[in-house]
C-alpha cells in the first residue's frame, strides 16, 4: 500500500509576509545609518584631538629646537639649564639625544641619560625629519613628537617629546557613549514605529484582501472602509468603484438571463400548447392550417429574438470591426426599399430628405442595423395610415439622423429607459406588434460603438422622434 507524501516547504532566509519584510529592511537600512555615524562621530572626533595634539607638541617641540640651538656643548650643563628654563614645556617625558642616538638628556629622573635609544620616532628625527604619532586606547591618548637639532645642514642630535592625556580621552569617551546611547535610542524608537507602520499596513491590506475574497464568493456588495490619502486608500476607492460596477454588471446580467428566458418561454409555449392541441384534438384541414400557421410565426418570433440575442453577445465581446467610409444617404435609402412593403400593408408613407455628402466612419451592417431598427419601430408603433419621416443633415463637424413617426408617442417618465434591454413601454402591445424590448438597445450599443450618440424626444404634436449624431468624416 502506497503513501504519498506531502510536499516538504522549503525553508526561505526572508520571510513571506510583506509587513516583516518592510519592516526588516527598514530597521537594517536605518541600524546601518546609525552604525557609519557613530563611526564618522568618532573618527571626526580623534582626527580633531590629533590635530590639537599634534599643534600643541609641535609648537613645544620648535621652542626646544630653537632654544637648544645656541648651546655649543649639548652635553654640558647649559643644555639642561636652557630646558628648565621653559616654563611652558610641559610634557610627560623630555628626550634630548645626540646625532647617534645616545641619550643627553631624559626629564624622567635621567631614566635613559648615557643610552641609545632606538625609538623609530628619533630614528625618523636623526635624518632630518619631523615626526607624529598619536594613538588613543585604555582611556588615554599618547603622543609623540620628535624633531632633528640641525645646525646648517648637520644634524648635531634629537628632540623627543611623549605627551598623555586623559582629559581629551575622557571626551572621546563621552562623546562615544553619549552618541552610542542616542543611536541605541533612536533605533528603538524606529523598531517602534516601522512596527506600528508595517502591522497598519498590513490591517489596511487584509481588508483589502478580504473585500477581494468576498468579490470571489459572489458578494459583491462587501466595500472597503479605508481613510486618507494614501496609495492604499485611492486602491480602496477604485476597488470599491470596481466592486460597483461588477454588482451592476451581476444584476444586469441576471435581468438579462431572466428577461432572455422569459422572451424565449413565451413563444416556445405557445409552439408546444398550439402542437399539442393539433395532436390532441380532431380538427378540419382550415384549422389545422392556422394552427400551423401560427406556430410558423412563432418560430419566426423565436428565430428573430435569437438573432437579436446573438447580435447583443456580438456587441458585448467588444470584437473590434474594420470601419470604413459610409455614405449615409445611400445607406437610409437601402433600408427604405427593405420597408416600403411593411409600410404599405398599414398604408403609412415613408418621407426622407436625404443631404449628399453626409460620409461617417462606422462598420456599415452597423449603420444598416441602426437605421433598420428604428424605421421598423416607427412603422411597427404608428398609427394606420401615419407616416414616418426619416432627415439627414450635416450640423458643422456632425452627421445628423432624425427618424420622426406619427405614433402615440412614449410617455415623458419612460423616455429615458427605452434603451434598456427588454424594457418595452406597453408591453401587451409590444408582444402583439412581434417586440421583446431589444431593438432600440441594440441601437444604443451600435451607436456608442461607433463613436455616436443617440436621443430621444416626444414629436412637436405627437409620436416620437430619434434622432442619431455621428462625427463627419470628409472622404
């Protein structure tokens, strides 16, 4: 018998949530900001105290130079008479040596008097260099200066000087810790805060994550409660639009599907209930006839509604057609031909004034579907023996359509939904005249597509008047 196994996770050095990630980085970026300054501090801090230590030893070291100078004998007693008499020469050690090395004078109690010394300081000195040297360690900082006696060009011996001091180290040492201390606070204080900043963060963003995992479920309704001005809140705010619209959508679509499978059922029932009683029922060959008849017209009903349906689906894939230039003109005269006949039967007369020249850039089954739908409808919903007027005219950089008709006209509080889909202003006689409430949204979506607009308006006395704008493009 077989096992399986689960997948061993792999152990990652960073961890996954955005929140530690950020909050880590910016801890390290700024303990590395802090550490290089206490550093600069520091350094800054000696290099200073060097360069006052090194003036000031400097200055001593000249003044015994040019004191010892005019002593001929630096092994006689005048040598030692002329360093006591400076007074500002206060070091931690005087060493005075002769061109070999040998110690003449050493102010620690003749400590090295009669010996060669080979610090490298003096050995720098004997051939005519000055040198310094500081260092800092132990809560002290040692210098050291030594520079050659020279008389001419001969180098007749040596002068050392040692100076410790502790004051100035003490003040390093104060800086250091008083910096160290500031640091120490003031990464705490940044811990502190890029952990109330990334766990905000983070809240703000689980909510977001939430409203999308509720979105995923179908609940579209569910909006993100976020304040302020950041980049999160403005995501809030188009999640939220975004949301919106995707519940209008929902609801739309699920109209669609109910309003679809009603306007299908109708015209399916009435197939069925019309072929059953032909089945169910001895009737003469008349009766059976109209019966048949009937159930052609309605599945011609069903065949036109489909044809809409599919027509809509097309609009909303938004599959983009190859446009060109149409002349408007030869295109309403088109579809009039097709109407004449439908008008005929009702004794309605079809009028048009017709300007040349009135070119659009549009897909032309579009332009002949528009125009189509709403000559139709103003023959379909007008009176017997009415009439429909159909004008196209060129206003400035506009094409300009208006089908009037001499119908009942639409009520003022409707107008603004007729180009819903379904929606049908009577609907018995909508039903009766063959309509499922599609045409005239069929036509809104045609026109917006191509970059139009369309109106509509109750008649001077009566019927309605549509009237559609396209932009003009010269051929």
């Amino acid at each position: 018998m077989g096992t399986i196994s689960k997948p061993e996770r792999k152990l990652s050095l960073f961890p996954r949530s955005s929140q530690l990630r950020f909050a880590i980085a910016y801890i390290l970026i700024t303990a590395a900001v802090l550490f290089l300054l206490n550093i600069y501090t520091s350094s800054t801090m000696r290099r200073m105290i060097f360069n006052a230590e090194q003036q000031s030893l400097g200055e001593k070291a000249k003044l015994m130079t040019t004191a010892l100078l005019p002593v001929d004998d630096l092994s006689s007693s005048d040598m030692e008479l002329t360093i006591n008499s400076l007074d500002d020469l206060r070091t931690t050690r005087t060493v005075v040596t002769d061109a070999n090395g040998v110690a003449l004078y050493d102010s620690l109690a003749d400590a090295a008097a009669g010996e060669k010394l080979d610090f490298p300081e003096l050995t720098t000195a004997l051939e005519g260099q000055d040198v310094f040297y500081s260092v800092y360690g132990d809560g002290m900082i040692e210098s050291r200066v030594s520079m050659p006696l020279m008389r001419g060009a001969t180098v007749r011996g040596a002068v050392y000087l040692l100076q410790q001091n502790t004051d100035q180290a003490a003040l390093i040492d104060a800086l250091q810790t008083n910096v160290l201390r500031i640091s120490i606070a003031l990464e705490a204080g940044v811990i502190l805060i890029s952990i109330l900043f990334s766990t905000a963060f983070s809240r703000r963003l689980r909510r977001i994550l939430h409203s999308v995992r509720m979105m995923r479920e179908g609940d579209y309704s569910y909006k993100v409660q976020l304040h302020g001005h950041d980049e999160l809140t403005h995501l809030g705010r188009e999640f939220n639009n975004l949301a919106e619209r995707l519940e209008e959508s929902e609801q739309v679509r699920r109209q669609f599907v109910s309003d679809a499978s009603h306007e299908l059922k109708t015209p399916l029932a009435s197939i069925k209930l019309l072929s059953d009683s032909i089945l169910q029922n001895e009737m003469d060959v008349n009766t059976q006839r109209e019966f048949i008849g009937d159930i052609g017209r309605e599945a011609d009903r069903l065949g036109r509604l489909s044809q809409k349906l599919l027509t809509l689906t097309r609009l909303d894939s938004a599959v983009t057609e190859e446009r060109e230039i149409i002349d408007a003109a030869a295109t309403v005269r088109k579809v009039t031909r097709m109407l004449t006949p439908l008008a005929d039967l009702r004794g309605i007369t079809i009028d048009c004034a017709l300007a040349e020249g009135c070119t659009v850039m549009t897909v032309e089954d579009d332009l002949y579907q528009i125009v189509f739908n709403l000559t139709e409808n103003a023959i379909k919903y007008n009176r017997d023996g009415g009439s429909v007027r159909l004008d196209l005219t060129e206003n400035g950089e506009d094409v300009v359509l208006t089908v009037a008709d001499t119908g009942v006209g639409i009520p003022a509080e409707e107008m603004e939904h007729v180009f819903e889909r379904f929606y049908r202003v009577d609907k018995a006689r909508s039903r009766a005249a063959g309509g499922a409430g599609l045409g005239l949204s069929i036509v809104h979506d045609m026109v917006v597509r191509n970059h139009g607009d369309v109106s509509v308006r109750a008649g001077e006395e009566c019927g309605t008047v549509f009237t559609v704008t396209f932009p003009l493009h010269a051929s």
